[in-house]
C-alpha cells in the first residue's frame, strides 16, 4: 500500500489488489498499463497470477514488474523470465522501483504535460 501512496505521488493512477485472484478480476474491468506483482501471495501466488496475466489474449501485453523478497530459482527464471520486464528485489528503494516503472510507462502528469 506504501508502494501505491508513493506512485500516486508521482503522477500515476494506482489501483490494487489483495491478491492474485484480485489482480486477474480487476484486469479484466480495468485493464491497466503495467502491473507490479508480489511473487508471495496466497492462495495464488505470483507466478500463477503472471501466467493467467499472459494466457489471456486481452492482458497477454501487459508488461510487469515482478517485485519480491524471495530471490527467483533458475527455474523459475527458465519457466517465467520472458513473461516480466523486471524482476525487483525487496527491500527496494522508491527512486529504485520509479526508475524501473518509468522506463515501462511514464508519469500521467508528464504525459498530460501539466
């Protein structure tokens, strides 16, 4: 939630989800421009949400952020690492994490030029 004050504050429209199940409803009513994804969430976790985001013909274009305590396996790497721009580990700098988003998706407020 931290995470969503901040992008707020820095001219992003924010929207978030209590898990991956929460995620994969909301991208179908409000398809979004980028999604940062938690690898650890239950009952879903963030691998099986990053495959039902990319399975979906709507969604599949989507980029995301993967962001995460847990550094990925090899396998996993092999498995998922062509279905994320960015795999980020916490704990992780706010500058860090808005450099990383903005090379996917500039601010609103740049882009509306205000």
């Amino acid at each position: 939630m931290i995470f969503a004050l901040f992008f707020r504050k820095n001219g992003y429209h924010v929207l978030t989800a209590g898990s991956g199940q929460d995620c994969i409803d909301m991208i179908r009513t409000y398809p979004p421009d980028l999604v940062l994804l938690d690898v650890m969430m239950e009952p879903i976790d963030g691998w099986q949400t990053l495959v039902h985001i990319k399975k979906n013909p709507e969604t599949c274009h989507i980029p995301v952020i993967m962001v995460s305590g847990k550094k990925p396996t090899q396998e996993e790497i092999q498995i998922y690492g062509k279905s994320f721009e960015y795999y980020v580990m916490k704990p992780v700098s706010f500058s860090s994490l808005l450099d990383k988003v903005a090379t996917i998706l500039p601010p609103l407020v740049a882009q509306s030029g205000h």
